[in-house]
C-alpha cells in the first residue's frame, strides 16, 4: 500500500510495524537507530497512538523515565493492517479509488468541494494516479473514468480493498443485503472461515456495482465441465445463486463464469479432492490462445512433474488443473499483489530457507526453458508483457510449493542430537525443551557418537571430535536457547530439502 500513502505515514508504518514484529520493548534510541528518524518525531508518532481506533491501549506498553519522558515502548498482539488502515484512509489517492469504484468516475469539483483540496492539488493527485493504474494495466480516461480489461479492473479493486483492512469497508445496508444472499442455500455446503466469507462478501459486492454501472465482463470463456463432477455442480450452483439474488445483473452467465473461475483460483471454493480432471478452461477472445495455452499448459505441468513429483506422475490431472487455472489468472487478471500490501522489503518478507531457495532456482529455470521453448507463443509473449517477470516467478514459486505441500508426504526426519551438561538436571531440563519445540523431528540420543548431528554441551572436552556443537551454559537464557534451537533447525531443514527435492 505504500504507493497509496504519503511518505512520512509510511514511515509511522514501517515504525509501527517494527514496533508490533518484537517480542520485547524498544527504547527511543533504538527506533532511532532502526527508522532513521528524529527523536522528536518518533516521540510525536507515538502521542499521536491515542487517536488511531485500531491500536488497543491494552496492547500499548509505554515506559517512562523519571522526568516523564518516554523510555521505552512496546506493542502487542496487534494486527498491522488494521493499524495502518488509519493512515490510508487518511490519503488522498485512497478516496480517489474508492470513489472511482463507487461512482464510476471521478468528478472534480465535487471530489474537491467535498474533501476540501484545490483544483492544482487533484490534478497533482490524478497525475499520480494515472501512473499507479498504469503499473496494473489500467488508465484513467479524460472524463475521469476507469479504463482497461474487466478481469483486470475487477481483480484491482478486489486486491486493494481486501488488503486495506479487515472490516467493511462500504455502506452496512450493502453489508446486510449480500449477507443475506451468503445465508442461501448455495452457500451451505461450504465452511467459509471469517476471512473467507469477508473476501467472498467483497468479491460478491464488486460485481454488483461494476454490473450496475454498465461494466460487465467482455471475456468470453469456455469451460468444458464433466458430467456429474463437483465442477459441474458449483458451476451450475454459481449460475443459480446469481439468477435468484442478481436477476437483474446483465450477462448473468458471465458474471457466473467470473465468480466461479476466481472462486477457485483464490481457492474460496474447492471441489472435491482428486476431481481436478473434471474442468476444462480456456479464454475465446484472445486470437490464437487456446492452442497456445494448451502448450504451454501441458509444457508446464511436464515440467513441474519432471523437477518436483517425478515418482507420483498419477497426479498430473490435478497438477494440470492447477497450473492451468494460474495461467488463466496470468493471462487475464495478472498483477504484482505485492504491491498491495503494507510493508514489502523483499529481504525480509520473502527471505528463503534452504528448501524454499531450492524450489525458487528450480522455478526459475522452469521459466527459462518454457521462454526459450515458445518464444513466438501468443501465451508467452503475453505473460512477458506484463513486464513484471520476478512477480510472476514468484507466483509460480508459490503455486509449486503449494503443491508440494499438500502432496508430498514426509517421512519423518530424526536428526539426532546430544546433549551433554556439567551442571546436574541442566541436561534432563535441555532435551524436554528441545522435544517440545520439535517433537518427533529429533531424536535425543543417550550415547555419544561421531554421527550426531547437534552435539549441545556447555563446555569444550578434549575427547571431543566434532563440529556441529553448540554451546548452552543453562536453559533460561534466551539468547543461548536461539542459538540451540536455531542450529537444530537448520539441520532440521537441510536434511527435509536434501530428502525432498
């Protein structure tokens, strides 16, 4: 979201967020230090806490010296979008959007009379806008109004209010009118956690005010379903739902086809397991792309049997499925969502175990071949249009290990692991902490040996020939504990990657 928000609340953001990811409070002088900012603005940024209504008192520790300045502070067991929502709904660029997704368009005398800002100051904020919907494939036409493929426009809006906040964000008799209608019958045979529901709620109420305003969906699709299978029932549910609660929308059959494709690529509403044969989608009105997104779909699913499932190819319906269903959402609706959320440091938030990192290069290299195996294919050239090729390897990392985690069946791995303690109960104490943190991942074993993968001793021996120790006085010291537990959890994770890929 930080393209939506000034410069300085995204610094109380990322402050914020600092705040909230410690497990301990922070004094002044290191928020200083961290965020680079002024002792007297770190100051003003946390007097001014009170005012947000996401920020909990009870979840504020403050620390004060004894001339009643701040010391220290820390936050707890709070939820950084909702805080942050704060900020945005304070920004320009964020009325903007939404009053677009409302209305339409965008009028400027009114905009300006209503929120109190100059003609020069929405003409700089539309410039902005402009170039921020041009990074979704999006442009803002003269008389104000949005422009692009309805997918695109759709899935914008979607990403954007979902990731703005938890709550509701419209008018709560639009609220109560689509709950009914998710209290029918076509909903009940699904178990839609709250998030579930608040994401459906959303997507539902998007497609009634884009229908509403003349904006349906142009994309024709041609889903080919197998008789009597789960597809063809929430299909033909979806189709239903729409007739009896949204008669009036035009093109009902389209607005199915939407539902019901991006149901099941933010996997809102799963079929059956093992059914994945029963569907079939394809997009009509891109010239020459079902045969190319046949190829490529085919070539990528080989692919992703060849480097990642190569002993179970009986799951390849299933993994063609899915690989054809990302494609679908590439080729129609594709755009970074990173950009949506409210802090993104690639270091950080994408930061790669051994395993992970292992996947990513194997991607990657899936990506190269499929490139260099169709350069000419209309599929191909779309996908590398989007100008945005780390994105789209990273949504395809997150598809391959999706996969891998709901198919791949572990052995369990035992990493052994000593441990030895001069002081007595110290060790007994040592391996129930290690047991609880990894249960049936390690083996504690009694006797010494050579092979021992984690040797935790307190001191050095000379009788000793290993190198894979570490040292671990007590076990009440957290900063020796984290070092216990991380070594165990790095051979932990090389010896899965190294048994899994």
């Amino acid at each position: 979201m930080k393209l939506f928000i000034n410069k300085t609340d995204n610094k109380k953001i990322e402050l914020l967020d600092y705040l909230i990811r410690q497990p301990k409070e922070v004094t002044i002088s290191e928020l200083i230090s961290v965020t680079g900012l002024s002792d007297k603005t770190i100051r003003a940024i946390i007097h001014d806490f009170p005012k947000n209504p996401a920020l909990a008192p009870q979840n504020v520790v403050i620390n004060y010296n004894e001339v009643g300045k701040i010391k220290s502070i820390g936050i707890i067991n709070s939820s950084l979008v909702d805080i942050a929502f704060y900020y945005l709904e304070q920004s320009i660029l964020y009325v903007m959007i939404k009053e677009l997704f409302l209305n339409g368009n965008l009028q400027m005398e009114k905009f300006c009379e209503e929120h109190f800002i100059s003609s020069s100051t929405f003409s700089r904020y539309k410039s902005k806008l402009k170039s921020i919907l041009e990074q979704f494939n999006l442009k803002l036409l003269s008389n104000l109004a949005l422009d692009g493929e309805e997918y695109r426009i759709r899935n914008f809006f979607f990403l954007f209010f979902s990731n703005a906040n938890s709550k509701w964000l419209f008018s709560e008799e639009e609220y109560q009118a689509i709950d009914v209608s998710l209290k029918s019958e076509y909903f009940k045979d699904f178990s839609f956690d709250p998030a579930q529901q608040s994401m459906v709620r959303l997507l539902i109420y998007i497609c009634k005010i884009r229908n509403s305003q003349g904006n349906t969906i142009q994309e024709t699709l041609e889903i080919t379903l197998k008789a009597g299978s789960s597809y063809e029932k929430i299909y033909d549910d979806t189709y239903h739902y729409i007739e009896n609660h949204f008669s009036y929308f035009d093109y009902k059959e389209r607005e199915a086809q939407f539902l019901f494709i991006f149901f099941l690529r933010n996997q809102m509403i799963s079929p059956e397991p093992y059914s994945e044969d029963g569907l079939s989608v394809v997009i009509k009105s891109i010239e020459n792309l079902k045969e190319a997104f046949e190829k490529s779909s085919q070539f990528l699913t080989d692919e992703i049997i060849t480097h990642f499932f190569k002993d179970n190819e009986a799951i390849s319906p299933m993994i063609y499925y899915k690989v054809s269903t990302f494609l679908l959402y590439a080729a129609s609706s594709f755009c970074d969502s990173r950009s949506f959320l409210y802090i993104y440091d690639f270091d950080v938030y994408y930061s790669k175990t051994n395993y992970e990192q292992q996947i990513i290069e194997k991607v990657k290299l899936i990506i190269r071949k499929i490139v260099k195996q169709f350069p000419d294919n209309p599929f191909v050239v779309l996908v590398k249009d989007i100008d945005r090729e780390e994105a789209f390897e990273n949504q395809l990392f997150l598809l391959v290990y999706s996969l891998l985690s709901k198919q791949k069946k572990y052995k369990i791995i035992k990493v052994k692991v000593y441990v030895q303690n001069s002081k007595v109960y110290i060790a007994d104490i040592l391996k129930r902490q290690i047991k609880d943190m990894f249960l049936e991942n390690v083996e504690i074993v009694d006797r010494y040996s050579e092979d021992i993968d984690v040797f935790v001793s307190d001191k050095e021996y000379m009788e000793e020939n290993t190198t894979n120790k570490v040292y671990v006085p007590t076990f009440s010291d957290a900063h020796y504990l984290d070092a216990m537990f991380g070594a165990i959890a790095s051979k932990v994770e090389a010896t899965i990657g190294s048994q899994v890929l």
